[in-house]
C-alpha cells in the first residue's frame, strides 16, 4: 500500500479524484469486509479488501497518467499474436 500511496503522490493524483474512485466502492468494500470477516475473520477481511483497495488506487494512477490512444496501442500490440487465431 505504501508503493500506492508513492506512486498517487508522483503522479499528483488529485484527492477529488481519489475520493470520487473510493467513493463508488465503498459500499461494496463494506459488505466485502463484514462477509470476509464472518467467514475468514478480520485479518483476512483486511487483507482481502486492503488488496482490492490497492488495485484500484493503481487502476486510477494508470489512467490518470496514461492517454487512451496509448493503452489501445499498446493492447494492439500485445494482442498481435493472437491475430492468426
């Protein structure tokens, strides 16, 4: 989380952006973390939800700092290989 939280601050990612990402998970995040933690218990939970957490926070620094027209070309490419399929 700490990695996050570095790369959020070198891509001066603004806190109305990460409050308008958050805000729209929060109430799934809550359910996750009281189902999480009836089945698995509240380490579990955390880690679990923490995880997500963190994935979204890097799924907003790339498309913060990243162009659509090079996400696309770069899936393009990637996918090139799969062209003679």
């Amino acid at each position: 989380m700490a990695v996050v939280l570095a790369l959020l601050a070198v891509a001066r990612v603004r806190l109305r952006l990460l409050a308008r990402t958050l805000r729209g998970l929060l109430v799934v995040m809550a359910l996750l973390t009281a189902w999480q933690a009836w089945q698995q218990g509240w380490a579990h939970a955390f880690a679990v939800v923490g995880a997500l957490v963190g994935l979204v926070l890097l799924a907003t620094v790339l498309t913060v700092t990243t162009s659509v027209d090079e996400l696309l070309d770069t899936l393009t490419r990637a996918l090139g290989p799969f062209r003679r399929l």
